[in-house]
C-alpha cells in the first residue's frame, strides 16, 4: 500500500528520530587531555547555537568575541580554554565536565555543544555517571571516543599551557596522560587545581575507563558555563542531570 504524501511528509520527523538516535548512542572508550587551546565547537557556526563554546584570554577572562579570536595554540592567538570548563563532582555518583568528541555515524555540526551521559563500564568506576558537553574535535579520536577535559591530563598534540600558565614545554607531567599523583596538583596554578583534584578524587585516577553513552538534554549549569546551547535542546534545570526527554533531531 502507497502512502499518500501528506501522511508521509507528517511521519518523516518521528522516521528521522528513529534513525537518528541509532547514532547517539551505543558503547565507547575515553581518554582524558587539557591542552588550553580554544576549543573546535568554539569558533562561529561549527553547530546549531546561537552562541559558541565560551573562550577566555591569557588571564582566564571571558571573552566577547563572537569567536573570531585566533587560537591560544597558534602564534599571537589569545584565545584559550577557560579554566571553568573543567570537571566537577555533582555527587558521588554524578559529575559534570566536557569533551572532545567524535560520535560514529554523525559530524561535528552535530555533536557540537550537544550533551552526552557516560556511564563508566571499568573498574574502579564501574556504575558511576558523567555528563560531558562536547567542546572540541580532535582529529586523532576514533569513533565513540570522549576525550574528556581535566587539568593535569595531558596536552596531547597541541600545547597553549606554556603560553597561557607558564606551563613546561610538554605540558605538566606526560604529553600524553599528563601527572601521575594528586601532589603534583599542587603545583598547579590555583584556576586550575580543583580540577586536576577531582582526577584523583571522584574519578579515582582512573585510566582510560570504557562507557557506554547515550545523549541527552544539557543541564544548564553546563550550558550556563560554556555558554553555549543548541536551540533544540530541553535544558533541564535539576541539579543532578536531566531527565530522559524524547529523542530530538540535531
């Protein structure tokens, strides 16, 4: 039997959700990096937000540029990470931080300040939830990979850190994973050291830990953070993470 074309045209939508969610969940893995650089989801229309991925300059003060400021990263940019967009226990059992991310089956224009529940699938995690705003775009990431910020955790291939805090040539620690204890967060600069504590507080030091992931409405205390959120996502505003909302299209 033929559909007519209005019928088809007023199921469409709901046929896209179907597809679409396939893409927005499943099983992944995580590493973990802080590299200072200005963000990818950062710069003008990488998404659907009105805004872009809040950036700060040398002095960890936000800036009001539209986005148009040249990266921390490269030669005479002044456009770095803010040290506010670093992880934070919600509870014992919840936090709340950002990502670099790369979804299979989607692109950055939608992933782009989208939000992601993580739950931890690896000792000494195992149960424990996280939900991270994608931010950035690394092009080494393999698919369902969540690079999640937190101070201390290594620069990886780009390093503003020396730029921004004096940091060493390699960043603290390993270039790759970053320090290895909770002393050497001592000597971090002081915008900075909540965040590299809660690597060794609520995430136990964790190393790599797999997930499984599925998306979901941004809390608004990340959007209110990042300043930055897709005009068809349901913020909801619960403190300890949002409730299941129906699938929407990105």
């Amino acid at each position: 039997m033929r559909l007519p074309l209005a019928t088809l045209v007023a199921i469409l939508p709901f046929y896209l959700d179907a597809v679409l969610a396939q893409g927005s969940q499943g099983s992944g893995k995580t590493t973990r990096y802080w590299d200072c650089c200005k963000p990818s989801c950062a710069w003008p229309r990488k998404g659907n937000s009105p805004n872009p991925v809040q950036t700060c300059d040398k002095n960890d003060r936000p800036l009001n540029d539209g986005g148009n400021t040249k990266s921390g990263c490269e030669n005479g940019g002044n456009a770095f990470m803010c040290s506010s967009q670093a992880p934070w226990a919600v509870n014992e059992t919840m936090a709340y931080g950002w990502a670099a991310v790369n979804i299979a089956g989607s692109n950055e224009a939608n992933w782009c300040c989208a939000c992601y529940e993580l739950t931890f699938t690896q000792a000494p995690l195992t149960g424990k939830k996280m939900i991270v705003q994608a931010t950035n775009t690394g092009g080494d990431l393999g698919n369902n990979h969540f690079d999640i910020a937190m101070p201390g955790g290594g620069v990886g291939i780009f390093n503003a850190c020396t730029n921004q805090y004096g940091a060493p040539s390699n960043g603290w620690g390993q270039r790759y994973g970053g320090i290895g204890s909770k002393s050497e967060c001592s000597g971090f600069p002081a915008a900075l050291k909540a965040g590299c504590n809660w690597r060794f507080d609520w995430f136990k030091g964790a190393d790599n830990p797999n997930v499984n992931f599925k998306q979901v409405a941004c809390p608004a205390a990340i959007t209110a953070k990042s300043n930055c959120a897709r005009q068809n996502d349901a913020i909801n505003q619960t403190p300890t993470g949002p409730r299941e909302v129906p699938t929407w299209v990105p």
